[in-house]
C-alpha cells in the first residue's frame, strides 16, 4: 500500500492577493449581509431570554436581599429558620438555566452558524475566509467572552459594542466588533444564499470558477457545394480524397490531341443526359355528389359542379321485335339506386311550417330561388316569405363526406347556425358543416337539420 501525505494547505477561495477575503466574492455567490434590524433584533431576544431564566430568582431574592441589607433581619437567623431557601433555589436554578442556554447558543452557533435569535429573524454566522462555519473557539466562544465584557459599561458598552460597531467597518459588510474579534461574518437567508444549504453553495462556487474559453477560428465547412463547378471550402488530400463522401474534384474537359487513358472518365461522360419530358397526368375525377370534409371557400353566388347529382344514363331502346315488357318505374328505381346513378340521401331539412326536404345534391333555399351559369343540376327549393326578410337565392346546402354544409349565397338579411344556444353567424360564400339537430336562421324563416 502506497501512502500520500499532502503537505500543502488546503486552498481557500475567495482570497486577495494579500490573503484577505474579497467581498466581491462572497457578493458573486450570493451572500448577502445582516441587515442592522434584525440583527439587533436577534442579539435583544437573546438577552430577554436569559433575563426570563433570571426573573423568577431575582423576584424571590430580592425582598430578603433587601432586608438583609437593611440590616432588618440577620443573614443567619434566616437562614436558620429557612427564610432564604427559596431565594438560594431560585438563584440556583436561575444560574442553572442561564449556563444551558448560553452553551447550547454556543455549540450551535460554533457548528451550525445559528442561534435562537438568529434563527428566528433568517440570520446564519461564518467564518469570514473560508465563508463555512464559524468554529467553536474563536467564532463562538471569543465572540460571548466579548460580548460579556461589554456589560462592564452598563448600556453604554452592548450598544457600542453591538449596535454602532457595524457602522464603522471598514470593508462596508456590517461587521460589528464581535464579528471582527471572532473571524465571522453575519448573512442574511432570507434575501440571499443560505450559506449552509451545501448543495447550492457548491454549485454557486462552480458557477463563480467557471471561465469563459476564448473562440477559435471557424473551420471551413465540409459539405459539398451546390453548384457542381464552384470551389470547394474544404477539399482533402489526393490521397484521401476518394475515401471522402461528397469530397469535390473539378472536372475538365480533354486537351485537344492528347490521349485518352482508358479506364478514366472524360468530360462528356460526366455530361449528365437531358431527362425525358414528363408525361402530363390527367386529373382525378372526383366522385358524384360528394365533397371533401372542409371544401374549398365558395364566393357568393356561384357553386361548384360536383355538387349536382350526375343526370341519369338514358336506357337503349329495346331490340324490334322484342316482346319483354318494360319494366316498371319501381323496379327500375332500386336498380338505378344500386348502380350509383341516384345519389343516397344525405339529410333532410324539416322547415318551420312543417315541410320536409331530402338533400341528395347542391340544394338551393329562398323565394325563388335560381342556379347561376354553370352550376349545373340542382334541387330548388321555394319558400313561402310574406314579410320579404328571405332573398331570391337564400341558402345553398352541399352534400360534403361526413354530412351537409350550408353556405350563404350574399343573403339581404344574412343566415346563422344556431347550435346550443349559441348563434354563429354564416359569412356569405363560406360553407358551414352543420349536424343533426342545428337550426339554421334565413330571415324571418327556420329550417332544423335531421338525420337521413
């Protein structure tokens, strides 16, 4: 086993070159200093919990402390008759509860940074270099013995000592005399960085080491030109070259004369061939009567052809001579249903006055109601309107995959989808997907919309 004895000393962060702390550094971190109120206030809660210990044994002992010093009454015979029992048990426990206090204060004050009073007002103590606990010795005992002796100048000592101190440090961070004498600096948790919270101050101080390392030049782009001819940014070696995906080499054509080296590719084999003209596709025929899902926005006015249900095939005349009989219109009905010539009906419209419209095409609503040119085939649907809130050419209802739409044809009055509750008022020209149970609003008039 190999033993490695480090002789070096541990190094310590935060320094200036002369060896002292930096307070640009502990500022870097997040350590903010103790305020000048609450830690005034932490050192008075402190003091009125010794002066609570001490209370109970300086109001037994001070009535016979006063008559024994009167001379009313002789410190023997009371003690003889019991009279000062209760005075010495109080002071006795007083004393008692005053020195736990004070060493418990001490103990964590040494190894936690914290006391009573400064626990409850968000303050912590540390040692001023290494910015890590005070130390028991010297961070906490120094700082008592010297606060301790700042009672030999009753009020006037505490104060200098603990509340004007502060001002006159001279690094401006709020040490007082206790903090100077014990090598400690007080901080403020509350507002800035717990420094006992290990696992944020060891990241603030990697953060505060952390450089920045200085840019190096760009380097050349490896991808291959777009243009075949253009330079390349980085071009390989002759001997890796052609190891290299995408590596450019410049193509020249042949001198005139010279040899053609079999086995080595000339200009005009890299002479890319023209590509055969496209043949042109002819558009797909979208099927009768139906729709995408969202179609197209229609301008007011005008609908699209395939919307309108394909006219029927006529039938052959029969052969001469034949003497089968012509099949009946419904017979033929459900034969030309089958065959797809009937398109299926995609809803049905029941008007306010009782009226019902199957929709198996484009179908169009109002007064008198009138296809444009180049509409093609489409249902027309007359509505009685007395007051003349309905235009000529109302609404357009269109077949679509999942339903019907409705679209308003640029409507005097203007059309809505009432759904819920709730109106949705229809822009003319843009179709609408309505469902089972709306009420669409034209004029004066309604119509609801019900499952085929």
């Amino acid at each position: 086993m190999i033993w490695e004895i480090d002789d070096g000393e541990k190094q310590i962060e935060g320094l200036d070159a002369t060896g002292h702390p930096d307070p640009g550094y502990a500022a870097s971190l997040g350590l903010l200093p103790a305020p000048f109120g609450r830690r005034t206030m932490a050192t008075l809660a402190e003091l009125l919990v010794l002066a609570l210990f001490a209370l109970p044994a300086l109001l037994v002992a001070t009535p016979a402390l006063a008559e024994i010093l009167s001379g009313a009454g002789d410190a023997g015979a009371m003690l003889a008759d019991g009279a000062l029992v209760w005075p010495i048990v109080t002071l006795a426990v007083g004393n008692v509860l005053a020195t736990v206090f004070i060493v418990v204060q001490l103990v964590l004050l040494g190894r936690k940074g914290v006391t009573a009073g400064k626990a409850v007002f968000g303050l912590r103590t540390v040692n001023v270099r290494t910015l890590e606990r005070p130390g028991f010795w010297r961070g906490a005992v120094v700082r008592y013995l010297v606060l301790s002796l700042s009672f030999l100048l009753p009020l006037l000592g505490p104060l200098l000592v603990v509340a004007l101190s502060p001002f006159f440090d001279s690094e401006r961070r709020g040490r007082s005399w206790l903090d100077q004498a014990g090598a400690t600096w007080m901080v403020d948790v509350r507002r800035g960085l717990n420094p006992y919270d290990v696992k944020r101050m060891r990241i603030a101080r990697k953060s505060v080491r952390i450089t920045e390392h200085a840019s190096g030049p760009a380097l050349p782009s490896l991808a291959t030109p777009v243009e075949r001819d253009a330079p390349a940014q980085y071009t390989p070696s002759g001997r890796l070259s052609g190891g290299v995906i995408g590596a450019h080499r410049r193509m020249s054509p042949p001198q005139p004369g010279a040899p053609v080296t079999p086995g080595v590719p000339s200009s005009s084999a890299a002479t890319p061939a023209a590509p055969a003209a496209a043949t042109p596709f002819a558009p797909a025929v979208a099927p009768t009567g139906m729709v995408d899902a969202v179609p197209p926005p229609l301008v007011a006015g005008q609908l699209l052809d395939s919307f309108a249900p394909s006219p029927a095939a006529p039938t052959p005349p029969s052969a001469a001579g034949s003497d089968e009989p012509a099949p009946s219109p419904a017979a033929a009905a459900p034969t030309a249903s089958a065959a797809g010539g009937v398109p299926s009906v995609r809803a049905v419209l029941r008007l306010d006055d009782g009226s019902r419209v199957e929709v198996r095409g484009a179908t169009l609503l109002g007064r008198a109601p009138a296809p444009v040119a180049g509409e093609g085939a489409v249902q027309l649907v007359a509505v009685a309107d007395d007051t003349r809130s309905v235009s000529k050419t109302h609404l357009a209802i269109l077949p679509s995959r999942r339903g019907v739409l409705v679209v308003d044809r640029g409507s005097t009055n203007g059309s809505a989808v009432v759904r819920d509750g709730s109106d949705l008022p229809l822009t003319p020209g843009d179709p609408v997907p309505v469902q089972a149970g709306d009420v669409v609003r034209f004029g004066d008039r309604t119509l609801t919309v019900e499952r085929a």
